[in-house]
C-alpha cells in the first residue's frame, strides 16, 4: 500500500491550484485524477464552448493563461493551460486513478480504494467540483420517441437529428448551445425562471472587472455584499440570446412538466412536438464513494466551513460558493486554496 502525507482527490483547476500552494509550503502531496490527462474534463465539454471570464480572470496564481488578457478562452484554450501549469510548477499526479471508496481509519488515516490500488493518506482534499453526476428532471412519462441528450454529452450540432429542437435550462450553457443550434435549426428554449442578461463588457472593461470593483465577485458568503450576490440568478453572459429571442428567431417557453413521446407538456399547459431535446439542466452531487458519516448531508451536500469538514484531516475545494462567487471559478479557487493550507500544515506538524 502507498502512503502519503496529502492526498487531492481530482485534478482539474480546484485541485491543481491546492497543489500549488502545498508545493510552494513543501508539503509532500499527490493529485489523484480519473482522466488520461490534465485539462481532458474541460476537453470533453461541447466543442464551441467558450468562458465568459476573460484570460485575466481564468488563471491560477503564478503562471498567466498566455494569449491577449481581454480575450474569452476557448475549453480547449483552458485544458491546454492547466496541463501546461501541471508540467510548469511539476505538480505530482497519478492519472487514470479513480476514487472508488475512502475510508477513516482507526488510526485517524483515511483508506483510499482506487482503481489502481489502495492508498493510505494522513490529509485527504477532495477537488472532485460541481459537475459530477448529470441531472435531468422526473417529467418522462412515457418513454420518449425523441433524441435526447444532456448538454454535458453534446458536442456540436452534428449529433443533434431533426429540424425542431428544445433546450431546456437557462443557464450559460444551455444559451449557449441554444445559439449555436439556431444557426441552422428552429430552436425554443424551456427555462422556469426569467431570463437575465449581462454582457460580457461594459465601458470597455469585462463585467467581471465590474463585478470585482463593486466588491461583489469575491465577497464572503457570511458577508452583506455577499449574502445578498448568493441570492440572485445566475445571469446569461453575453448578448447573443437576447438578439434571438428578440427577433423570433429562438423561442421561449415556461418550465417542461411533461415529456411523452415526442410531445413536450410546458408549465403554461401549452404543447409541441421535437425531434431532440438537449436537457442543459445541471448536476446534482455525487458523493456515495465517500464512506465516512458526519461529511455528506442528508440531501447529498458536503458538510463545511470554508471548505473544512468536522473530520480531521478531510477538506473540499472548487465547491459553487464554498465561501464567495469565484470559488467555483478558475479566477476565484486559489483564495480558497490558500484559506486551507494553514490548517493542512498545522495537521502535517501534528503528524
């Protein structure tokens, strides 16, 4: 059995920036990632999928993403970069190793069974983020004569048949691959709350620039800026939606409650054929590998306080809001990082 003093469980930016700083402290650690290399969760997304933080916000602390600082990385501009960062700061990394159970032990050590094995760990940082286990709502009635896809299957237009499309979910992702199928396609777009727009920049600086000015983007949950930032919508970035909608070129409708055949039933009790529906609806958590009680609630959430748990020695990072907006950002992740590192060194001295 291997044994190491820090264990990171996922290698994506949440990970990758927790190994910076324990790096930069001396901190013995390795990084456990499921892929066949740094970056492939970002690779794996839809093939036209750009952020809406420019390169100045979507960079972890000591290497910039290289590229002009107003630009809007692409996926693949992002996968590049944290496999570049990984080889950059030589971050230890075992690839291809899936986290199949962890255990405490009597001993206050936690058993990892992987797929490569089983590994002993003193301090365990679970980096696994937000997007793990696709969600998809309880409205099929009967079984769909539709195509259907999560947007964290889709890749291009390609994939999807026919003419008459719904995209349900109006996050940025599901306006984005709702832009992007009206091109050639007749396309609506299924939301359950009204649509919100922000454009990416505003008096020549990017709206997150704004956001950081205001105080707002890394304001502290437990704060008032951020008590009240944590209660609103997520905006849509970016104009492109709006202009479609405006012009009936992609049209809206209320909340799907019902999907059978290829009849789609909305809230407002209207209805209507499609060829293929794109669920862009989100994730919901997954955490039944994580064998220890007093961690996951009972609704599946992890139990915390800026990212440490009541079990000594086990922490998160990447979480949507483990302590302010940016957490769950590239621009935002290495303050919560950092926040960790004092508590993880007071557990290695104690060890």
């Amino acid at each position: 059995m291997i044994n190491y003093k820090v264990v990171i469980i996922g290698g994506g930016q949440a990970g990758i920036a927790m190994g910076y700083y324990l790096k930069k402290e001396n901190i013995p650690f390795v990084i456990l990632d499921k892929n066949d290399r740094v970056g492939d969760s970002w690779r794996k997304r839809y093939d036209s999928l750009v952020l809406f933080t420019p390169r100045r916000y979507s960079s972890l602390p000591g290497l910039k993403m290289k590229g002009l600082l107003k630009e809007f990385p692409t996926k693949d501009d992002v996968a590049d970069y944290l496999d570049n960062y990984v080889k950059h700061f030589d971050l230890p990394i075992m690839l291809k190793t899936n986290v199949v159970k962890i255990h405490k032990q009597l001993d206050d050590t936690f058993l990892l069974e992987t797929s490569n094995g089983k590994i002993n760990a003193q301090q365990v940082i679970i980096a696994t983020g937000a997007f793990q286990k696709p969600y998809i709502p309880n409205v099929i009635k009967r079984e769909a004569g539709t195509f259907q896809l999560h947007s964290s299957e889709y890749h291009s237009p390609r994939e999807v048949p026919g003419s008459d499309i719904l995209v349900v979910g109006g996050g940025n992702s599901g306006a984005q691959i709702a832009v992007e199928l009206a091109k050639d396609k007749n396309v609506t777009i299924a939301v359950g709350h009204k649509f919100k727009f922000l454009p990416l920049t505003f008096l020549g600086r990017s709206i997150f620039s704004w956001l950081k000015i205001l105080g707002l983007l890394y304001a502290g949950e437990d704060t008032l800026k951020g008590k009240w930032f944590q209660k609103q919508n997520d905006p849509i970035f970016g104009k492109e939606l709006k202009k479609l909608i405006k012009n009936k070129i992609v049209d809206v409708r209320p909340k799907v409650i019902q999907v059978s055949d290829t009849e789609v039933c909305f809230e407002d009790n209207t209805r209507k054929k499609f060829e293929s529906i794109i669920w862009s609806t989100g994730f919901i958590p997954s955490y039944e590998w994580i064998n220890i009680e007093g961690v996951i609630s009972d609704d599946g959430k992890p139990i915390h306080k800026r990212g440490i748990t009541k079990v000594n020695g086990l922490y998160f990072i990447g979480l949507p809001w483990q302590y302010q907006r940016g957490s769950g950002l590239i621009c935002g992740v290495s303050l919560d990082a950092n926040y960790l590192v004092p508590t993880i060194m007071s557990n290695v001295s104690k060890i």
